[in-house]
C-alpha cells in the first residue's frame, strides 16, 4: 500500500500542518511515511505545499509529482496541480474559497467549505482541521484515533485547550465526506 497526498495553498491556511499530522498519525500506525514542504519566502499569503508519502514499505521518493490525491486550500492551487493528477485521481478543494472551478470529469471531486464550517464552530483557525478530517475520511489513510492521538501530541499541555474544537472539525469535515 502507498498514498501520495500533495496538500497546497497559501501560507498561513495550515496545510504544511495538515500534512505533518497525517505523517506523524501514520507514524504511529507504524507506517513508512515521508512530508517534503515547499514555500516561498512570505511568512503568509505566499504559496505553501507539501508532499506526503504513506506506505507499507520503504519509500523510494518523496516526490510526488502526479498526484492521485490533491488537496487545494485556494484557486491558484487548485490551478496549478489540477493538471498534474492522473485519472482516478481524488480531488479535494476548499469549497469556501473557490468558486465555480473547472473541474475535470475523470477525477472524483469533493468540495469542502472549510472556511464555512470553521466560522460555523466560532473559530476560522480550524478551517484546515475541517480538511484533516475530510481527507481522513476520504481516503482512510489513517485512523481516527491516531490521528486524534497525534493532534493531541502537537498541541501539547500549552494549547490543550484547542483540543476539543479541532476534534469538532476534524468530524464536521469527516460528515462532509459521508454526506
């Protein structure tokens, strides 16, 4: 088995976070895992992506470079690597922040208003926990509970009073897959 997610956006959406959790939370389920970052020099508002590698053997690149699963926090995201997906691929994009895309019809699509949901629970911040949660539930690249287990690790004693409404994102992005 071997998942490859590029997850893209603009600096300061949380997407170099939502893959470090996903490496970490595969970790912990004692798989290979490997996450390459790659943004410019803005500390916000630049482009920001990465790639995250899950596999049940080691993993010979960390590249991905046609992505079967795409993650787009914005437009210009969605812009640049719809493009490089093969066939079957699945896309999933931040409903909230792209309006009307042109979508290709040999992917499955999953629109996630992250930014919606986020501001529904009083807290724009997790509007990339919102897109954790999809992701897990679209692609069953790790468990919930490793996934908690690892967010709950990241935040710490510091910001553990963040847990509980990040779980609440997490599930409300996992609904919008069930859906």
């Amino acid at each position: 088995m071997e998942k490859q997610f590029l997850i893209a956006g603009f600096g300061g959406q949380g997407v170099l976070l939502i893959g470090q959790l996903i490496a970490k939370a595969a970790m912990k389920q004692d798989y290979e895992v490997s996450w390459m970052p790659s943004y410019g020099p803005e500390m916000r508002g630049g482009e920001a992506n990465c790639a995250v590698v899950v596999s049940d053997e080691p993993i010979g690149s960390p590249l991905v470079s046609e992505p079967p699963v795409l993650i787009a926090m914005n437009k210009p995201s969605l812009n640049k690597f719809m493009p490089m997906m093969p066939a079957g691929g699945v896309l999933l994009y931040n409903s909230s922040l792209i309006e009307d895309p042109e979508l290709r019809e040999d992917i499955t699509v999953i629109p996630v208003p992250c930014n919606e949901i986020a501001e529904k629970l009083q807290n724009a911040r997790t509007a990339n926990m919102v897109m954790l949660g999809a992701i897990r539930q679209a692609t069953d690249v790790v468990t919930e509970d490793s996934l908690i287990a690892t967010l709950q690790d990241w935040l710490g004693e510091k910001k553990a009073h963040m847990l509980d409404i990040n779980k609440q994102a997490i599930a409300e992005g996992a609904a919008v897959v069930n859906a």
